[in-house]
C-alpha cells in the first residue's frame, strides 16, 4: 500500500515539473501562472479520502504544524473542490482520516513566582503576543483621550462641571442612566492616576468632595460618599456603595506617592487615612437620608467579626436581607498596601482581610464554571436579595470578581489558588464560544442574549494570573477591541480601559517616593 502510494506520488509530482518546464520554455513571464493553474487541474478531481491521505503523505513536513493544524490544512485542501451532491460538509469531513488536535499555539503564561509589589516587574501580555510597545501605548492614550476627553455626545464619560474654591471639577457619568456614580468617580481617579493625569485627578476628585461626601458629623453616611447623584450635584440615594471608598482610598494613596502633597483636599495622603480609618471603625449613626425622607442607621463598611467589605452598611437592609458582601468588592491586592501604608492600628486588619478573601474567593465561585455571583453571604453562598432574586446569578457586578484575585496574584503571587480559579473561568468561556454572553447562572447557562465588553475585557485581566494556553486568546480579544461609544459605554469604557493598563503592566503600585527598595521593604513586613 505505501509503495502504491509511493508510486502515485513521484508519477504526480514528475507529470507537474514536466509541466512547469513546458511552459518555461513556450510562454513569457506569466508561465509561473500557467503552472500553478496546472497544479489546480491536478488537484480539481480530488474526492477520495484515500487520495487526500495520499497527497499529505507526500507533502513536506511543516514544521510546528499538525496534519489538521489551520495552516496544513489550507495548503492541502483542494483549491475549488466541491463536495458531493446531497452531503454536507459535516459528513464530507466525517470521510477523512480523524485529524490529530493542533498543537497549541503558543506556550503556557507561568505567572511569576513572585508577585510585582516585590519585583517591580509588571508583565506586558500585550508585548508578550508580539505587539509593539509604541503601538500599545497609542492604543491606551486612544481610549483615555476618547473616555475622558472625547466628543460629548457619543465618546466622553467625563465632563467638566466649573469652578470652584479648590480649582476645576468634574464628574464621570453613566451615560446609560443618567446620573454619577461613586463608583465611576473612583475608577476615573484610579485611571488618571495610573496614567499620571492630575489635572482630571484633582478635578474629579474636587466633584467628589463637593456633592458626594457627607461633611455632617450627624449625617448616618458621615466620612462616606453617596454612591448615586444627579449632575447638578443632588443626591439620589446617600448610602455608600463601599467598593467605591476601596477605590478612592487606593487612588488618594497612589496620587499622594507620585505628585507629593497638596493642602486642603489635597493632601491626600490625610484624605486616604481618614477614610481607611472611617471604612473600618466608624461607630453606627442614625438619621434621615435621600433629604429627609427615609431614617436610617448605617455602620463601618467592613464587618468586624468576618473581616470582609460589606454590600451596604445600612442595618435596614439586613433585617431584609442579612448582613451581606459582594463578591467583586473583594480586593485583596489593595489590602495588602493598606496594612503597608495605612492607620498603624489597623494594618494587621487589613492582613488578615487579604487572606479572608483569597479564601472567600474559592468558597464563593461556582467548582466547576468559575463564576461569582454578584452577591454572597459570608459564608460565600449566593444572595438573592429581595429587591431582585437575579443578584444570585454572574451578572455586571461580578465581572470584575475575577481581575480582582488576578490582580493579587500579579501583584503578591501568595495564593495558588488564584491561577486555578482564572483557569477554570476561562476554560468555562472557552466552551461558551468566542461570542459568549454577558450573564449565567452559576452553573453556566445564559441568561441573555447579548455580550458585554466589560466582560470580555475582566476575563483579559483573568490571563494575569493563569497557565492555560487559552488565556492568551482573552488578551488578544482585548487588544482587537476599541473602547466604546453610545448610550452604555460608562461601564464598559472604565473596565476596558483598566483591562488595557492592566494587561500592558502600566497598572501598577506606586510606592512612596521616599521608600527603599521594593523587596527590601516587603522584607521588613
């Protein structure tokens, strides 16, 4: 049989240089043409399987592809050929010997052994697949020049709000609802920073202190931020949303370390303390909020006793409800700077509150799919809340429970567990297609029916700290992607633009300017 198909082989390949050779010496310099038409007449009547095996038998070895392989199978498939009447091309693949599985295309990530806050190296996954430095920092410079500064109608999610006292301000809008979220003021002041933009810095955050905090010792949000207002500056609802103050203390740390210390609302380094100090240990107060109009008592943001960030600390809702967290407020990674850097009191608290949630971390995310719901128990069990029975299910807030424990493990590689739990999720994606959609229950079945690029941008930042292959497809989704525009680009815009510095190692921890060595003061910890 090899023999036979030995044959076969020589007598094609000498019937096609004998061709090539005739119309060398009987045609101008368009022969080359003529030849390759010949090789197409060869290849035309090429339906037998056995014949395909055949040519692939006789083919040269293509290194670093498989028989089966996307480049391999281009070179030898037969140019035109036409499947047989009445067979689809199911069944027409079905005929040809099993192709092996292509190997992978591109080699494990292996996150580092030791985390960046320790080694001021950040890993550039985009450079990593081969994009050009200067092509990945026009591609951020894009985005934030489109999001912060873009056109009014369809780009920008900040706009300028005036003057006052303390210099300009701004505010970051959900376009979608029309109105400014604590949650969007932080992450605006978190990217400035990282991007070294003061002037929005200090505007947003002069916005922030303006209309959003409440000064008023009496006031039940005292030392908070309301987490919904109008752009007018009125509140809507004056309960914080913590993840929000998680942010703000993060980012005033951040700014005080690269622009030094200003006065006033300025000093930021006294703002990120006072509100470290309020986050955990501010006593219960009780008052009116929303202008009088509901009586409420609310409490420190985290609980004491499991050591966790709470969903709300407004006791009225745990009579509904029970004291409960949010998975994607979790954020261990910043925790661990706050027992570093933050009130001396407090930073064995803030320890052992990075631990707690790298453990909550695995309780709380589905075994086999990966995926958090939006809210959790502290015992990590979903929470239906009684305003809407959905929040058990992966929907908009628990996108970012993955970049999260990636970020942790980028920045402290002190728990294993981190890289299995982002190769999970994306193993899960993976299965879904690469048009998955936004939101799953739990067990993984969609729950709508269109995608999100903020979510496609939080499993980019799951490459962070995974093994698998695979994940260098999520970071090249998010490279192919351009930051939003239209009515809901508020969301999407502020996790792909975090997705973007993330992923290009820009996204980093800065230290104050003063201090030794990374590895020397993680050393004196």
């Amino acid at each position: 049989m090899i023999r036979r198909i030995t044959e076969i082989c020589e007598h094609n390949i000498r019937e096609l240089v004998n061709d090539v050779h005739a119309e060398r010496a009987s045609q101008d310099a368009s022969s080359p043409t003529r030849a390759l038409m010949n090789l197409r007449m060869l290849t035309f009547p090429v339906v037998s399987s056995w014949f395909a095996f055949t040519v692939i038998a006789c083919a040269p070895s293509n290194q670093g592809n498989q028989v089966g392989s996307p480049g391999q199978a281009s070179a030898v498939s037969p140019a035109g050929s036409v499947a047989p009447p009445d067979t689809s091309s199911q069944s027409g693949a079905a005929q040809a010997p099993p192709a092996a599985e292509p190997a992978p295309q591109r080699p494990p990530l292996r996150p580092a052994a030791k985390g960046a806050y320790s080694t001021g190296e950040y890993r550039n996954l985009f450079a990593e697949l081969g994009h050009k430095p200067a092509d990945i920092d026009a591609k951020i410079a894009k985005a934030y020049e489109q999001l912060f500064h873009g056109e009014p109608k369809e780009q920008a999610v900040l706009f300028a709000a005036g003057k006052n006292a303390d210099g300009p301000k701004a505010y970051i809008m959900d376009i979608g609802n029309g109105d400014v979220r604590s949650e969007g003021m932080s992450y605006g002041m978190m990217i400035a920073v990282q991007v070294d933009r003061k002037d929005d810095f200090d505007a947003l955050w002069n916005w922030a202190k303006s209309h959003m905090v409440h000064a008023e010792p009496r006031h039940p949000g005292f030392g908070y931020f309301s987490w919904q207002m109008r752009p007018d500056g009125t509140a809507i609802d004056e309960s914080p949303a913590p993840d929000a103050e998680e942010y703000f203390a993060t980012a005033l740390l951040f700014a005080s370390h690269r622009w030094g210390n200003g006065k006033g609302i300025y000093d930021y380094r006294k703002e990120a303390l006072n509100l470290l100090g309020a986050m955990k240990n501010r006593k219960s107060i009780t008052g009116t909020v929303n202008a009088g109009k509901r009586k409420a008592t609310l409490l420190s943001l985290f609980n004491a006793e499991h050591k966790m960030v709470r969903f709300t600390p407004d006791s009225d809702n745990f009579a509904k409800n029970g004291d409960h967290t949010d998975p994607s407020y979790h954020l261990p990674a910043f925790y661990e700077l706050w027992a570093l850097w933050g009130p001396e009191a407090d930073r064995a608290f803030w320890a052992e509150a990075a631990k707690v949630s790298r453990d909550y971390f695995v309780k709380t995310t589905h075994p086999k799919t990966g995926l958090a719901p939006d809210y959790a128990n502290f015992d990590g069990t979903p929470k239906a809340a009684s305003w809407d029975a959905g929040t058990a299910n992966f929907r908009y807030d628990a996108f970012r429970t993955a970049m999260n424990w990636s970020v942790d493990a980028a920045w402290w590689a002190k728990d294993p567990r981190e890289t299995e739990l982002s190769d999970r999720i994306l193993a899960f994606f993976e299965s879904q297609g690469p048009k998955y959609k936004a939101n799953f229950t739990l067990e993984g079945k969609p729950i709508v029916e269109h995608d999100s690029l903020g979510l496609v941008s939080m499993n980019g930042v799951a490459a962070l700290a995974a093994t698998h292959p695979r994940a260098w497809n999520f970071v090249e989704d998010v490279y192919q992607r351009e930051a939003p525009t239209g009515k809901w680009r508020y969301y999407d815009g502020m996790l792909y633009t975090m997705s973007l510095l993330h992923l290009s190692g820009k996204f980093r921890v800065i230290m104050p300017p003063a201090q030794p060595a990374a590895s020397a003061a993680a050393g004196k910890r």
